[in-house]
C-alpha cells in the first residue's frame, strides 16, 4: 500500500538520525526472568494477579473462581504455568466475563464494527493508524455523521504519518458535523501540539468502543485494502480455505524475493481482528482518553461508567498497551515471556517480523526442547526491508526445529499469537523493533483453551494457504537474497 510505504520511508527518515544517537533502547530492560521451574497452585497464581469483574475488584476467593473457571476448559496446568511466567515480568492486569469474537479479514470486521455504530445509543470512540480515503471510509464517514446527528457523542483519533494520503477535507468533513477529530503527531510543525522531535513515535493502535460495552482491536486499518477477503479465507468473505499446496521452500521461483502472482493484488489482505464485550472493553475506552488527553486533543471524551448486569460471557481477558515512553515494553515481555515457559506448542502469525536476538533465541531453545514452534510470515510486503531482515534469521531457526510457512496469494497483515493453546493475543504490534520501541501499540489477550482452540484452527487454515520453508532449499538461496537479508539485518533495528 502506497500509504503505508510513505508512513515507513518518513519513519525510515528519522530513524537515521536515530542512527547517529546510537542503538535504541531495548525493549527490556535487565535480566529476563526464568520461566516457571514447576506449576504452581491456583491460589498462589490468583495472589499475583488483579482481576477486575463487572461488579469491579475482585477479592482473592474471586480471583481463584474466575482462573479455575479459564483452568475448567482444558490444560489448566499450562495455563497456570503460563499465566505465572506473566507475573514474573511484574503486575498482571485481568479482566473476567467477558465475551470475544474472532473477525477474520476486512469483510467481517467491517460489518461487525458497523453494526455495533448503528446499535450505539451514547458515545462512539475510533482510533486507527490509517484512516484512508476510499469506499469503506466514505462508508463510515457517512454512518458516523448520521449517529452524531443523533445527538451521539463521537470521537475520532488518527495518526498523522499513517493517513497522510487522505486529503484534510475527508476530516473537516466529520468536523463540521460535530465529530471531535485529532491527528495523532501531525507532521505540520505548525500543528503539533506535543514536542516536534517526538515526531517518530507514531500511534499504531486499531480501535473502535461503542458504549462504553463493545470494543474493538487488531490489526485492520480502515483501509480499501480490506473490502474484501484474504485468499486463505476466500476473496468474497468465504471462511473456507483453499487446498494445500504442496510443500516448498519459497526460493527459486520468485518467492523469496517477495514476488508473488497476480492473486495477491487481486485478494484483501489477510489481517484478524477480535470483537470484546464486557470488563476488558473499559480497558480500551481508558487507552483512548488518556492518549486524547496526551496529544491534546480538542474537547474532553467522557467517561463511561460500565454497563449494569450479568457477565458478557466467561472469557479471562488482559488488555496490554505499549508506548514508546514506557521503560519496558510488556507486549514484548509477554510475548517473550510465554515463548520461554512454553511447553507444548507456539504459532505466530506476524506480518513484519525483525524480532532481534532475544526473541529468537526463545524460539530456537523451545523448539529444541520438543515444543512444536511454527510461524506464519510474509512472502510479500509492502515494505521489503523488514521481510529480508527477517528472513536473514530462518536458517538458524530452521536448524533449530521452528517450522517456518510464508503465506501465498494475499499480503499478510496479522499479528497474532497463540501459545500452548491457553494464551492468545490478537493486536496492533508487530514482532519488530519499530512495534517493541517506537509506536503506541495495544494487544488484546486471552486465556484459556476455549479461545484457543478457535486462535489454532485459524492458524491452521492459514497453514494450508502458506509455503513451507524447507532448509536444504533455503541454503541454496542465491547471492542477491542473501545481500538483501544481510544489509537488512545491519538496521534491523531501526526498521
């Protein structure tokens, strides 16, 4: 996408200035805690954690209820084991009761995230890296003046290098229709209202709250790249996925290269997105206030008191934010720190993936250690840089035991996770130094095998869309792939 190139190379432009100052901060700081040497008892594990209810705090009767209800769909030995390897990294925010939904594509997403505006009866918030000016955007342009005119409150957040295609009157129109709109570190000096040499850290967020009740978070922009759906999920929305094909290791024939056939222009791109309702929903509404607040932003959006009544479902939840200012980011010890107590499976679904020498090393050692490591990435992009920087670390993976697939006929967009089946996140952040250090990011988390279950059998469909990288094929990659992944290595980074 166009767009999102511009957004990269801007982003690119200050990072070589970043250069110069040095090798940026890691995005943890000191020794990583070792994982869990045995499983503990749910009691201790509900005394190192806060889980918030419907009806607010919980005590520590209610905390142990509400794990031993996630621990009663399965595995509760991993997730007990899973949920300690959290702690250990510090507190470890829950939410209980909830309901969450997978959306798969743009297809879906949309339709689901429109419904919910129609529905809406007090207060609409929108917060996206890219809010392009195309069909979908008109769409919701027009559905968002219709709703305020229905004396609705709305609010809309966007950042001001991911939309810096669409033109200013697509937002002065929402204006001039009574919707609070700001831009998230515009590029114009003239309207930054935040210290200018801020001006690399980008909001990278995806989400939508409605009410207060209904949120949601991913990985789609409001972008004409969703209208329709993914190849491995069918280009007219189906779920469906297409037949195997057989496996390859993605060089010789233009794949690894980042060349794919005409399919995957043809095709939406392959992105995923959940759908929450109940306690972990007032977690987002939070995150958009305080970054209204952060940047500025004209006017005051309220806040909403949680909605009164029975749970929204039985799903435990964690909301994880990340910004450049915090001193550790815990998308990436979360990450790193259920790869590392993993004991039976990990699959990652990441579309730019530089994750740097901690994260691989987590992979390699759980993978020699018997769990079933397996990713799902790129075999295009629309920023190649990243994709090669990545690629330069496959053989040692490969060696490893990682089983790595690049998914065919869509560009990927996803970043997803799901981790001994118990731990599933669906979010904004990428598995790359720019998500890890420099952009507001946020991942929705959720634990128990219910959920996951869902997370592995889209993993799966996936799978049957992707090439499989074999190693003996991969070594005998040529020279111009393997400058490509050695020089993206070098600024791997600051990517």
């Amino acid at each position: 996408m166009r767009r999102r190139v511009a957004a990269l190379l801007f982003a690119l432009g200050g990072s070589v200035g970043l250069v110069a100052c040095g090798t940026p901060r890691a995005p943890v700081n000191g020794r990583v805690p070792d994982p869990p040497t045995a499983v503990p008892a749910l009691t201790r594990v509900a005394a190192q954690v806060d889980v918030t209810g419907p009806r607010g705090q919980m005590n520590q009767a209610s905390r142990e209820q509400a794990l031993q209800s996630a621990a009663a769909q399965g595995k509760s030995e991993l997730l007990k084991r899973q949920i300690a390897a959290m702690s250990a990294f510090g507190d470890v925010d829950l939410y209980a009761g909830n309901d969450a939904q997978l959306l798969v594509d743009g297809p879906a997403t949309f339709a689901a995230m429109f419904a919910a505006i129609e529905k809406a009866r007090r207060q609409i918030i929108l917060e996206s890296y890219i809010i392009e000016d195309a069909d979908v955007s008109r769409r919701l342009a027009e559905l968002l003046l219709k709703r305020r005119s229905d004396g609705l409150e709305i609010a809309v957040l966007y950042d001001g290098v991911g939309s810096m295609g669409t033109d200013e009157t697509y937002f002065d129109r929402l204006r001039q229709g009574g919707i609070a709109v700001c831009a998230f570190n515009p590029v114009n000096p003239l309207k930054q209202r935040t210290k200018y040499h801020k001006i690399t850290q980008r909001d990278h967020r995806k989400m939508l709250v409605v009410d207060g009740e209904t949120g949601f978070t991913g990985g789609i922009n409001i972008s004409a790249v969703y209208s329709s759906g993914s190849g491995g999920f069918g280009s007219r929305g189906s779920s469906k996925a297409p037949p195997p094909k057989a496996a390859s290791s993605g060089s010789g024939d233009g794949k690894a290269s980042g060349k794919t056939d005409d399919k995957a222009e043809e095709n939406g791109w392959r992105d995923t997105m959940v759908q929450v309702r109940g306690p972990a929903t007032q977690k987002l509404h939070t995150l958009f206030r305080e970054v209204w607040s952060q940047q500025h932003c004209e006017g005051a959006v309220a806040a909403i008191a949680p909605p009164a009544g029975p749970p929204a479902g039985q799903q435990l939840m964690r909301v994880v934010p990340s910004s450049p200012q915090d001193t550790e980011n815990r998308i990436y010890t979360l990450l790193l720190g259920s790869i590392r107590a993993a004991q039976r499976s990990v699959y990652l679904t990441m579309a730019y993936f530089a994750p740097g020498q901690d994260m691989v090393d987590a992979l390699c050692e759980a993978a020699q250690r018997g769990v079933d490591v397996q990713l799902i990435l790129p075999s295009r992009s629309d920023f190649g840089p990243v994709m090669h920087a990545g690629r330069s670390h496959y053989e040692r993976m490969l060696k490893a035991g990682v089983r790595i697939h690049e998914l065919q006929d869509a560009v990927l967009h996803a970043k997803t996770a799901v981790i001994d089946g118990v731990v599933s996140t669906v979010g904004s952040s990428n598995m790359d130094w720019r998500s890890f250090v420099h952009n507001n990011e946020v991942n929705a988390v959720v634990l128990g095998e219910d959920f996951g279950g869902a997370m592995t059998r889209m993993f799966e469909r996936d799978r049957t869309a992707s090439r499989t990288i074999e190693l003996q094929r991969w070594q005998d990659r040529g020279l111009w792939q393997r400058s490509k992944e050695y020089f993206s290595r070098m600024f791997e980074q600051w990517w």
